[in-house]
C-alpha cells in the first residue's frame, strides 16, 4: 500500500496537478489538507472519474480536508467529536483496508502568544484527547497531514533562525510531542534520516530554490504499522513548474 499526504492549498486551482499526480503514482489512500471549498464545489470537481473514493470534510474559502482511497472508506468520522464550538474543517478520518487513517491540518498559529497560537496548541491537546478517547495504539493507525509543526532540527533550514516561529517554537514542538507520546512513529524516518528534506517552502524569497525548507507535513504511524513500512518520499517534482502547492506530497510504502 501506499500511503500518502499533500496539503493542496486549493484543491480548485490544482485540480490538474492533482489527478495528474494520482494516475502517476497511484497511491492506495492520498490524504488531502487545505482544500478551500465548500462541499458542492468539491463534488463538482468530480474527483471520483479518477476512480478514487472521496470523503471529505469542507469549509469555503479555508481549511477543509480530504481522503481519497482506492478501496472503501468505511466508518467515516468528521470532526473532533469533543463538543467544542469550532467551525474549521481540519479532522476526517475513515478506515481503509483495515487501517485507521485519520488526515488533519493543524492550524498554523500565526504569531506565537496569539489567540491563534493558542488556538493551535489547543487543537494538538485536543487531538490527543481524539486518540485516547477513540483509538488503540496496539492496532494499525495512521494520522497524515499538515501538522504546521517541524518535529526536529533537522527538519528546518535554520534551526536557530526559527527558533521561536510558530511552525518550530519549543511549546508548538512539545505539543506534537504529547500527541507521538500516544503511541505513534514519524514513519518517513523510519528509512529517512537525512537533514535536509522538507516538504514545505515558502513561495517568497526564493525559498525553494534555495531549498529554505520545513518538514511540516508527517505521516505518524502506530507501532503496529511502522513495522510495516518499507520506504518513504516526499516529491520535491511536484513542487516544481507551474502553479505549484508551497507543499510537496509525502509517501510512505506499507507492507
């Protein structure tokens, strides 16, 4: 299988890309981030002549989240399902093939000691809650997504620089700790170690280029499944040429 997350930044504007990219790769399951539509536009782009199933979770203009399988989604869950009052659409999950696939998009955070930072590192607390509420460690499980969160130092350019960004600020990492503390692996490094890999550039100042990257976009994994992961990239290609995402698909290969 072959198991895969992009953050799209809309889903309309890269409808060519994307199709493109699945009849090339065909993954299993693609996990989609920031579709920026609303339900009805989502349907109409008819993404299901690709022969992919579809469910997704929408919000016009922002946010919005999307699996798409080659298989049955079954059991689908929309939203953190904590009762808190929050309109974003960033959490959908579904099982496929008997593993649990749950795609976020983590808010970014803005400024550090903003409402929405605070609003972000809530959102990680909350997802925590999501896995010990609804989950089992002990069986496979994958979360893929946008964590706007770079685990690492060797996940970012400049380490020192970024210190104190949101998408690499002490309490945004500790944050995504508490949720691996669950019970998950950063399956990409699994059998990638190397600095210097980043799924995400910045479209100014010629961040790709010069390859002033973040690696924000993850694929966690229970136990369980890690020991089924043979291999992982991420597709710098396609964010190259015209109208790219700021994001590059990752993939990970499971046994």
């Amino acid at each position: 299988m072959l198991l895969a997350t992009w953050n799209v930044n809309s889903v309309r504007a890269r409808r060519d890309r994307l199709v493109a990219w699945l009849a090339k790769h065909q993954p299993d399951v693609l996990c989609l981030q920031e579709l920026k539509i609303e339900a009805s536009g989502l349907e109409a782009l008819a993404l299901e002549e690709t022969g992919y199933r579809l469910a997704g979770n929408c919000q016009r203009t922002y946010n919005g989240v999307a699996i798409l399988s080659k298989d049955p989604l079954e059991d689908v869950a929309i939203g953190l399902g904590d009762g808190e009052d929050d309109p974003q659409a960033r959490f959908i999950a579904a099982t496929v093939r008997g593993i649990r696939v749950l795609c976020v998009y983590v808010p970014n955070g803005g400024e550090v000691g903003s409402d929405k930072y605070e609003y972000k590192l809530r959102w990680l607390e909350r997802l925590r809650a999501y896995l010990d509420r609804n989950c089992d460690p002990s069986r496979p499980l994958a979360i893929c997504g946008d964590f706007n969160v770079a685990p690492e130092a060797r996940d970012v350019y400049d380490p020192a620089a970024m210190e104190g960004d949101t998408l690499f600020h002490p309490a945004s990492r500790a944050a995504l700790a508490k949720v691996m503390d669950w019970g998950l692996v950063d399956a990409f490094r699994i059998h990638q170690d190397a600095a210097g890999l980043y799924s995400w550039w910045d479209y100014r100042m010629l961040g790709f280029p010069k390859n002033r990257g973040l690696r924000i976009d993850l694929i966690l994994t229970t136990r369980p499944l890690a020991e089924r992961v043979r291999g992982g990239f991420i597709d710098r290609e396609e964010r190259k040429g015209k109208l790219p995402s700021d994001h590059a698909p990752v993939v990970i290969e499971i046994e």
